[in-house]
C-alpha cells in the first residue's frame, strides 16, 4: 500500500520536473493515482478475504452431523453417557399425568383436591 502511494508520487515528480513542469499539479495527480492503487489494493485483499471466510463457512455447514447421525454414533459408543430424556411437566390439573392419585369417593371433581390427592 505504502510502495503504490510512493511510486505515484515519486512518478508523479518525475514527470513534472522532466515533461510538464506543472510545479505542485502533476505530483498531487500522481499521489492521487498511488492512493487510489492502494486503495484498489486494499479492497481486492477484502473481497479474498470474504470470500475465504465464505468457504469457510459452508465447509462447516456441510460437516455439521445431522440429529439422526449422532445416534448412530452414540450406540457406536458403549462408553459414553446417554443421551438426555426428555422431560414432561403437566401443571394443568384437568390433565392429570399418569401417576396422579384416584380420585376420591364423591368423585372429587367439584371440590378441591384433598390432603390425600396432593
């Protein structure tokens, strides 16, 4: 970057003390070119650089394991921790879960639930 911005300057004296002899004008043309080589330079190494992340990224999408393969792999492995159960919380009393106490003689359904059905 710093070597494009030299050479457009140094050019651009060049020519204005060899062919133009247009004293301050011909070397700012000539930084101006050098910056915008640099500036050119610098968003040629971003573009690689996103498109080498991009790569990136879509290498590790296509390597992600799918749910179906990791149970696969988990019976492959007799050593390791079973996978999680799920877990099921009912707090609706219209829907009692399996393991909820009987109800009670007068059918418990108009009432509050007894000492005993909690």
């Amino acid at each position: 970057m710093a070597v494009a911005i030299c050479i457009g300057a140094f050019g651009g004296k060049y020519v204005q003390d060899h062919w133009t002899h247009w004293k301050p004008w011909t070397m700012l043309i000539g930084l101006m070119i050098g910056i915008g080589a640099a500036a050119l330079a610098i968003l040629r190494v971003v573009n690689e650089h996103a498109a080498a992340m991009e790569h990136k990224a879509e290498a590790q999408r296509q390597a992600r394991v799918t749910p179906a393969d990791e149970v696969v792999a988990h019976r492959a492995e007799p050593d390791a921790a079973p996978p999680p159960a799920k877990v099921e919380i009912r707090t609706s009393t219209l829907d009692p879960s399996p393991t909820s106490t009987p109800a009670s003689d007068d059918g418990g359904a108009d009432g509050p639930p007894s000492e005993e059905q909690r």
